[in-house]
C-alpha cells in the first residue's frame, strides 16, 4: 500500500500508522502497526515498508489505520485464500466482501481530541457506511439520538446497500426502488441478546485433520481482568463534561492503558533504561465484587493510568477471562488481540466463577479467532499459545474506548534459537 498525503499536508505533523487486523506477523512485530506500541508514527513525508511473510493462515481479514481514529476512514478488506481446498460442500462463483464502516462529517481525529479534552462522550458518527457507501437512506439530519439505556450517545441510523445482478432482465419504465416499502426480512431488533448469543455460540472450529483445531488443553497461567468504562473524578481545576460533570474513561483491571511516547517494542527490543512500560499489569481485579449486578454508578471507582503488560516465557499457553462490568452501562466490547490467534473456549452471562465455568468450556471445536465479543453484562475466557515472540496490543476495537484506556499488552519472550527470535528491526523503522 502506498499512502501519498498531498503538498499541503505533508509536514511533519501528520502522523499514520497501518495494521494488518489478523496477520500475526510472526516475529516481525515491527510491522504490526499500532501507534506507539510497536512503532512510532509515520511522518509526513516519510516512508515506512511493512514487511512480514504470512504462515499457516488463512481468512478474511482487514487493514486499517492503527493511529490516533485515522481507521474512521482508511481500511479495507484483506483476504488470505487457503491453499488447500475450501471447506464448503458447494463451490463458490462469486465472492463480494463488504465491509461495515462509520463517517464523520468531520475529522475523526478532531472527534477524538475534543471528547480526550472534555471528558464527554464523542460526537456520533453520521452515517455507517458499507463498502465507503452510505447508502440512499442519507443524507438526512444526523440521525442519532440518545441509546435509552446508554449515557453515551449512540448513533441509531440505517445503511443499506442493494445486489444488482449482471445479465438480469430489467423492467424499463418502473421508478427507483420504493424504500418506504423495503422490509428488513428476519433481522434480529437491537439489543436481542438472546438472538445474538443463540448465533455466536453455533460458530465452531471445523476441528478435522486438514483444519485442525489446536486449542491449548492445559495453561500455565490465567489472567482475569475486568473490562470496565469509569467515571473519573474532573481535576479542581478543570471542566468536565462527562455524565454527572465528571471524566469518561475506561480501563482493564482498573488500569487506563497510557500509550508512551516511545514504542514499547523499541524500548523492550533495545532494553533501553527508561522503559516506556512496567511488566506489573494485575493479573485479577484489584478489587473483587458483583462486577454485573451491581449499581452502575456507585460501584464505578476512579481508574488509575499507566502502561502495564503481561510478560510471558516464549510457548506459555495463557488464559485470559474478560469481564464485563456494569459500570455506567453494559457493553459488549470486542476485544482484540494483536500477533496471535486465540480459541473462546467458554463465555456466559454474569460473573466468571473460576470453580465452576472452567468445566463447562469448549476444548474440541471452540472457534478460533482474533477479535472477541464479550457478551454485555458476562465474561469470555480465550486461550492464547502465546509463540510469537514480540509486544503485542490487546484492546477494545471500539475506538473511544481505546482512547479512554480500555487496553494492555503482552510481551512475548525469545525463545531458543532464531526461530523462537524476534526478528531485529528494518532500517526505515520510523524513528519515535
Ligand atoms: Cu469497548
């Protein structure tokens, strides 16, 4: 990909960076891409090559901008064709990725200052989009409006797109579709989290010797970490917009994840002395409580800053349970993981019980994926074989939620020999 700013913007102040959301980047996690993590920004007027080789994947994926809300409107579709043969019992003729976007009328990046500055929630988008297109719904007055169980603003409006089939008879003389008539065939309504939950939990590995499914049957280590939004106290000195004149933020374990101003990658890889992270991230929740059921405001406790990561040894098999937090107003909140896939062996609603949940979870066929969904008001527990060696960013992909914190890393260890190594860092490594 080549990314051209035009003359009038290309000073040194614009920045960009671009990940490959999937591609594990297999001890090149110098071509990972999120900002400040595993490299500094891309300047106006500099180059950087993203080189990595892809092994043993296969899948549709996605690229997008990982600096700053720059994704709002640079991504796109990434597909790896398998070499051996697809898995459907019917051969495919047509393939046509859409891909699900949000649009700002303005700078996304200016969304996100703003909303960083005053503590509120972000303006909403105006329009979703499929394939960059709105739709002929729009355009129309911002049609967002208050989600009614939400503090946030939430935008409620519609995009729809349409097939046009090559070679079909066409009717001349009928008038463009009628779209007061269209009807949206078996759609489940927002927020049927029943119908939501009925569907996820159909989606399996295909666990068959050509497509095996290789999900860890035994960890080393279990991390459990709340996934939370807060209310942060406003400083005396400061305005602050948010619900109730306080801070929005959000955090895992309590933790607002603080992007450094240097990668952390640079600083772990060169072992420089004044680390842009600490390797203490908790590993339970500081404080243990009915994390679901609770009263949504007066549970909700200040978060604390930093840039704390889980370090592991090279081939640990790590568990992490995400927990939803009734904090504010529950949210399923996809979660990321950078360098690795993972296999969601279990999720349910309510609090994670360690006793008993472990039983029930799924370690023949659970899907293996790169992006979890956490159920609203539940918890998700995936397995990691952590064999990529590197800093890897774990995260919440709905941007304002980066923003306020809701992230942490792992960094994985070398182990024996270079093919365990990380890989040593290009030349044209954007300096921080
Ligand atoms: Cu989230």
């Amino acid at each position: 990909m080549y990314w051209s700013l035009s003359d009038t913007s290309s000073c040194l102040c614009w920045k960009f960076e671009c990940h490959r959301h999937g591609i594990r980047q297999l001890r090149t996690g110098w071509a990972d891409g999120p900002a400040y993590v595993t490299q500094c920004p891309i300047r106006g007027g500099q180059s950087y090559t993203y080189r990595f080789t892809v092994t043993d994947q296969r899948g549709t994926l996605l690229w997008h901008a990982h600096y700053a809300w720059q994704r709002a409107s640079v991504y796109g579709a990434l597909i790896i064709y398998p070499r051996i043969p697809y898995p459907f019992s019917r051969p495919i003729s047509a393939e046509i990725p859409i891909v699900f976007g949000e649009w700002w009328n303005g700078d996304p990046d200016e969304v996100e200052k703003r909303m960083m500055l005053t503590g509120a929630g972000p303006n909403s988008s105006d329009a979703y989009t499929m394939n960059g297109l709105p739709g002929p719904l729009y355009p129309c007055s911002n049609q967002a409006r208050p989600y009614l169980t939400s503090v946030f603003p939430f935008n409620n409006s519609t995009t729809i797109g349409f097939f046009r089939y090559k070679n079909a008879k066409t009717r001349t003389g009928k008038p463009p579709v009628d779209l007061s008539s269209l009807k949206l065939h078996n759609l489940p309504a927002m927020e049927d989290n029943a119908f939501a939950t009925k569907f996820s939990d159909k989606i399996k590995s295909l666990a068959s010797p050509q497509y095996p499914c290789n999900v860890p049957q035994t960890i080393d280590k279990r991390v459990i970490t709340t996934i939370s939004l807060n209310l942060q106290d406003c400083p005396e000195n400061k305005t602050c917009s948010g619900y109730k004149g306080k801070s929005f933020f959000a955090s895992m374990n309590n933790q607002s994840f603080v992007r450094p101003s240097i990668s952390i990658l640079e600083s772990y890889y060169k072992n420089l002395t004044t680390k842009s992270f600490s390797a203490d991230f908790p590993e339970k929740p500081p404080n243990s409580f009915d994390y679901t059921g609770g009263d949504p405001l007066t549970q909700n406790m200040n978060t604390e800053f930093g840039t704390k990561l889980i370090v592991v040894p090279y081939g640990t098999n790590v568990e992490i349970v995400l927990q939803d937090t009734s904090f504010l107003n529950l949210e399923n909140h996809p979660i990321h993981v950078h360098g690795h896939n993972f296999f969601i062996v279990g999720s349910g609603f309510g609090n994670f019980n360690e006793a008993k949940d472990p039983k029930r979870y799924n370690l023949v066929d659970p899907p293996e994926r790169n992006t979890v969904a956490v159920p609203g008001g539940g918890w998700a527990a995936i397995r990691i074989k952590a064999d990529n060696p590197g800093v890897w960013f774990i995260h919440c992909h709905l941007e304002q939620h980066t923003s306020w914190g809701l992230a942490t890393g792992f960094i994985v260890q070398n182990g024996q020999g270079p093919s365990q190594s990380m890989l040593p860092p290009p030349q044209d490594l954007p300096p921080c």
